[in-house]
C-alpha cells in the first residue's frame, strides 16, 4: 500500500476547506483517509495551515509521498523541504499544435480526387 500526503477538500461551494491526510494512494480524493494530519483554510487571514508536524514527519519517513501541493504547503508552513523523490508529480498531457486544413484546400482537394476517377 502506498501513501499519500493529500488534500481532502471539506468546504462548502464558493468557501474552500481542506484537510491534511495520509490516504492510499488508490483512494478517491474524498474517501476514508488512515489518519487526520492537519488543516488548510485558503480563506484565513492568518494561520492557513494547522498541523501535526510530528506526524507529518513521520509519515514522509515512512516512505509516505506528498502531493505537489502539500509539499508547497510544507515548505511554505513549516520551511520542511521535502525531497524530490518524495514529490508525487502530476503530468499534464502536451498540447499538439498541429495545424488543421482549411475547408478550401480539402475541397480542392477532394474535386481534384472526383476528377481522376473519372478520366480513369
């Protein structure tokens, strides 16, 4: 079983809300996580991120892996860096910047294929 330190979102619509956990790595964003480590309130004025560090230690050296977003958090919060190997990264897909044909050259195109089937 892997181990992620992630976001569990608990706010209401418009009012973001999270909570610190450790969760398998399977689990849904919002499933049943195997421990509580902390809060996050992106709203707050002052003390945004409330944590149990000594848990939060443990885990990483458990082998746990923290999400991009966590280790920010992390860094910012605490100033615990934690190691790239330790980062779970999240690949977007690359943009192909193929270019589309025009209408006008497909349909030159096709007129130009009608014409040599009909002279064959």
């Amino acid at each position: 079983m892997t181990v992620r330190l992630r976001l569990q979102r608990i706010g209401r619509p418009k009012r973001p809300f999270y909570r610190l956990v450790a969760i398998d790595k399977k689990s849904k964003r919002d499933g049943k996580p195997i421990e509580l480590l902390g809060q996050y309130d992106p709203m707050a004025e002052s003390e945004k991120l409330k944590m149990n560090q000594e848990r939060v230690d443990w885990w990483l050296k458990k082998g746990a892996v923290a999400s991009e977003t966590v280790a920010v958090l992390l860094k910012k919060a605490a100033g615990l860096i934690v190691s790239e190997e330790k980062i779970e990264k999240t690949e977007e897909p690359e943009k192909t910047a193929e270019k589309k044909e025009e209408p006008a050259e497909k349909k030159e195109e096709k007129a130009e294929e009608k014409k040599s089937e009909g002279t064959e």
